[in-house]
C-alpha cells in the first residue's frame, strides 16, 4: 500500500513544527545532518559522528567519485552537500517539504555548491524522474517514513543504471513479533516521529529482492549509534516537562512536542535492542 496524500501531510507537518528542536539540538553548519551519528575510535564528538555516519555509508555502498546521486529524503541538504565536497558527484536531494528544499538550496549557495546541487519538492516513491538516470540512491533515515519499503525500492531500480546501487542508513525492528508491550513501545515511537513502521532485515531484503536488486548487504550498526540515542534521550529528558507545559498553553505545536517524545521513547528501543539501526547496499545488475 503506497503512502496516502494525509501521511505526506503529516510528515511535512511533523518536519516544519520539529525544525527548530533539529537545529537547536542536533545540527550545526558543518553537518546540517538529521540523523544518527556513527561512534567509533575515530569519533571525537557529536558533529563528527555525523560526518562519520555519511563516510561509513558511502563505504558500506562503495559510493565512487563523479557520479549522479539522488539523495532519497535529502532533509535540508546536509548530505547532498558532503557527497558534492567529497565524491565531486552531482547529487539531486528530493524531500515532501518545501521549506527543507529552500534551506537546502540556501546552504548550498553558501557552501558555492549550486552547480552540484538540485533541490526538488518530490516523493521518493514516484519522482517522475527517467529510468536509468542514477548511479547511486542515496537515502538516511528516511525509508521508514513509506509504509511499503518495496514502494521506494522499487522506484529506486528503475531510477538506477545497470550497475547502481542504493545506499540506504535506517531504523529496523529486530522482530515482526515483538512481545505486545514492546510492539506498543515501537508504534509509540513511530507515531511520536511520523513514521508508519519499521521492517525486518528479512523483510526488506525481500522486498529489495523482489524488484530485481541483487547482493543485498546489511550491516547492522546498533553498538555505534547508542550514544547517539543517549544523547537524544538526555536531551528529551531536560526539555519534555517544559515544553508540555507551553505546548498545553499553546505556545509550541504538537508536533514538536511529540519529537521530544520519540526522543525518549527510541533509547529504550535501541538499548534493549528492539529495534536497531542497519546500513543497507543493494545492486541492479
């Protein structure tokens, strides 16, 4: 089932009214990341671990210099710009917001990587773009959010030339039958961020399977994203009484609101291991 014009809605919402708990919280000018950060030996801090979530991706995908990327759910342009600097590659970065795509055009301006970069409002499941005029998919944390994965896989093969690969950096659940206390625990999570589910390992790689990739690898990353989730849930756990009481006066959207929730909610997730996050490389043969 493919996602509904109110579901795209409520993603646009969720990203617009969370904007500010992103940049304030998460992000900084040399990342403008909007995802989980990678720790490891070579990791100094928070920003770094960014950068290194991008680098380990591009490995795991084996990203190579001077191609075409579609960036799959670019946010606001963070990666597109760290793939233009590093791989030299001419990267297209598609997102449901408007507002993300104004952003990201600003900070690729500033960065003097227009001629690198587009920016479109567009649905990574049905783009409109011609087949075979990609060499990689490029998608971080931003899969979960279409209710069939073999909807954005799919679309993903025919956008690829003979060879491409997709690079994909997302949350999954550990099992499709999770004690009924934990299941409400993910949904609360999935709810709390927009996202109508998470798949398994099993179940995406045979849906990716299934529209035609081959050599389907997942890495599962879980260990090195923890203090990632650690710092989100600390994070949640300053901000979450204030901001329900000027949410209930008014004064802060829902939305917001609600991240801070999920902020809260995926630590325990990861941390039991109810649901992980993997790195995914597939090719079109």
């Amino acid at each position: 089932m493919t996602t509904t014009t109110f579901e795209h809605d409520r993603i646009i919402k969720y990203y617009e009214k969370s904007w500010y708990d992103y940049r304030g919280v998460w992000m900084d000018k040399r990342n403008r990341a909007m995802h989980y950060g990678f720790w490891d030996e070579r990791t100094r801090n928070h920003s770094d671990s960014l950068l290194r979530m991008n680098q380990e991706l591009a490995a795991h995908a084996q990203i190579t210099r001077g191609t075409r990327i579609l960036d799959a759910g670019c946010g606001v342009g963070g990666s597109s710009m760290w793939l233009a600097e590093t791989f030299g590659a001419q990267v297209v970065g598609i997102t449901l917001c408007s507002f993300q795509v104004d952003k990201a055009r600003r900070y690729a301006a500033e960065r003097g990587l227009s001629e690198l970069l587009t920016f479109e409002v567009s649905d990574f499941c049905d783009t409109g773009f011609a087949a075979d005029s990609f060499d990689f998919v490029w998608a971080q944390e931003s899969v979960c959010y279409a209710r069939d994965k073999a909807d954005f896989l799919r679309e993903s093969h025919r956008l690829l030339r003979p060879g491409g690969r997709i690079a994909v950096e997302d949350g999954f659940r550990t099992s499709r039958d999770l004690p009924e206390n934990a299941e409400t625990l993910l949904m609360d999570w999935a709810d709390a961020w927009a996202f109508p589910d998470l798949d398994t390992f099993d179940e995406f790689r045979t849906a990716a399977e299934s529209v035609g990739f081959q050599d389907v690898a997942i890495r599962d990353i879980r260990e090195q994203t923890l203090r990632s989730a650690r710092r989100l849930h600390r994070a949640a756990r300053v901000f979450r009484g204030p901001s329900h009481l000027i949410t209930a006066a008014g004064w802060r959207a829902p939305e917001a609101h609600r991240n801070l929730i999920g902020a809260s909610l995926q630590w325990p997730i990861l941390r039991q291991g109810l649901g992980t996050i993997a790195l995914v490389s597939a090719r079109k043969q």
